[in-house]
C-alpha cells in the first residue's frame, strides 16, 4: 500500500475540490495513483470533483499577433507570477508572437535563431532570452506557438495574458470575437461532438458506467443512463453546442448565435497558461522535520 502524504492529499483536493477525508479515501483506494483517485472521486461526488480541474499553478504569459488573415499565439513560461508582470519578459513574449507570425519559424529552435534585440541583448531570440534570465534571475521557456495563415479571417482574444484564443472563421467580425471569449469563458474540447477526442469520451463513458452501475437498476436502465450521461458530456464540451456565453435568452447555442450572424468558424485554438504542467508541490511539513533531524545530528 503506497504511503498517502498530507501533500499528496492537498495536491487532489485543489484538484477536484472535494472535501480532504473523501480526498484521502479515493487516494487509499487508488493506492496513492492521483489519476485514478480524481475518476473515484467523479463516480463518487458527480461533476463538483471536476469544478478545479482546470486551476493552472505554472506561471507564465500568452501573446497574439494578428495581421488580416495571418497570425499567430505563443505561450512563454517562467518561474513565478512576478516575473509574468515583467515588461522585459512581457515585452520579449509580444516579439516573440510578431515573428512567429511574420517568419513561420518551424519550431521553437528555428524561432530562437530568428533575429531579435531587446534590452541590450541580442542578436537573436535565444540570445535575448539568455540574457533576461541572466538580468531577472529566473528561467524562462518557449513552451509552444502556432501560426495561421490562409483565406480564412483570425479572431483573437486575451483574457489578461493567461488565457488565449484564436478563432479561424468567415463572416461578422464581432460575432467571431465574440466566440472567441466564449471559448476563454467555457473553455469547449472541440468543435461539434464529433470531434471531441476518443480517449476523453472513453474516460467520461467510464466514470459514467462506474457510477450507473451503483445504481442498482437493471443492465438496459444501465446502459440508457451511461449513454444519456455521455451524450450530456458531448453537449457540454463541444462549442456549437454549449449556450452561448451572452445569450439574451438563456439557450441561444453557440450554433444558432453563428447561423444568425451568417458567420461560420472553422477551427479555434485556446492556450490557458501552464495547462498541462505539473508543478512542484514541497512538502513542508517533511521539509521542516529533515531540518530539525539534521540540526539534532550535528
């Protein structure tokens, strides 16, 4: 049985905001497994265990640039939010952006060779970059960018320098802005239901089935609740089909809004900062009880 450590059940709890003993239970019954704990948690509590899921702790900025048709987003990262305020490394991310999308740099290696002179650094992106950890005193890293470029019109929108999105469309200009916060606010998996990813269908018809068959009821009640349960998740995640954020009435969908507004999107993109990162949690309490053990032995 792997050791459950106070830490271990923080690090769940701000996960999933579940009261700190069900925290400790579903890690004693996933056998300290973090992933598998958050799925006990979903069967056991419903959609409160997935309210915090998307609390983001790396810190860093997302920019945008934008040009007629031709653009592109980035996501820069560094050590603490203080330095995300930094205009030196506010300023290097917004460079950054611009010439990702005047130059197409294929990944992060060809954009670090581009030529870039900022706060006496340069002549390149990597020399600048080199140079701001050597003057702020903190790492920082190009984590990812995509660049558009074609017949279709960009609609971009920053949500402070957290959160980013890009919208590909045709159409009214202010209906696509106004997708483009909508994706910020309710942050959809996809496009339409077809397109959500296999493995987070796959996951959602799991917990689904866990939490149905407790139930008690018979194999096809089970089976039409599973479904009705998946098919809810679908809606919920896809952007055509979740209720469009300024809705006057409460149930105009994202779908009906764009239809009404002759304005069709085809694709979106959205960065939130540090999603997917997993940060270093410290142990304090171990922490302190090291100190104090090593002060004894000297």
């Amino acid at each position: 049985m792997a050791a459950i450590t106070a830490s271990m059940v923080g690090e769940l709890r701000a996960k999933t905001d579940a009261p700190m003993m069900e925290c400790k239970k579903a890690l004693t019954e996933a056998n300290g497994d973090m992933s598998r704990a958050e799925e006990i948690l979903r069967v056991k509590l419903g959609s409160k265990a997935g309210k915090a899921a998307s609390r983001i702790t790396a810190e860093g900025v997302v920019a945008a640039s934008v040009n007629g048709g031709t653009g592109a987003m980035i996501e820069v990262n560094c050590e603490t939010d203080f330095v995300s305020k930094n205009e030196s490394f506010l300023a290097f991310t917004k460079s950054c952006a611009d010439l990702i999308a005047q130059h197409n740099p294929a990944d992060a290696a060809a954009l670090s060779a581009l030529p870039l002179s900022q706060d006496g650094f340069g002549p390149t992106v990597e020399d600048v970059r080199k140079g701001l950890i050597g003057k702020i005193g903190e790492n920082m890293t190009i984590r990812r960018f995509q660049r558009w470029s074609g017949a279709s019109k960009l609609a971009n929108y920053l949500h402070g320098t957290r959160i980013g999105v890009m919208v590909e469309y045709t159409g009214d200009d202010v209906a696509a802005k106004d997708v483009a916060m909508h994706v910020a606010a309710m942050k959809p998996l996809a496009l339409s239901t077809a397109q959500v990813p296999a493995d987070k269908v796959e996951l959602e018809r799991k917990i689904a089935t866990e939490k149905a068959a407790e139930s008690g009821k018979p194999a096809d009640i089970v089976a039409k609740m599973v479904e009705g349960s998946v098919q809810k998740y679908l809606k919920e995640v896809s952007l055509f089909n979740q209720v469009f954020v300024k809705a006057s009435d409460g149930k105009q969908t994202v779908e009906q809004m764009l239809k009404a507004a002759n304005t069709n999107v085809t694709g979106f993109t959205l960065y939130v900062v540090g999603e997917g990162i997993e940060k270093k949690v410290d142990d304090f309490a171990a922490e302190v009880a090291a100190q104090v053990a090593a002060a004894k032995g000297q």
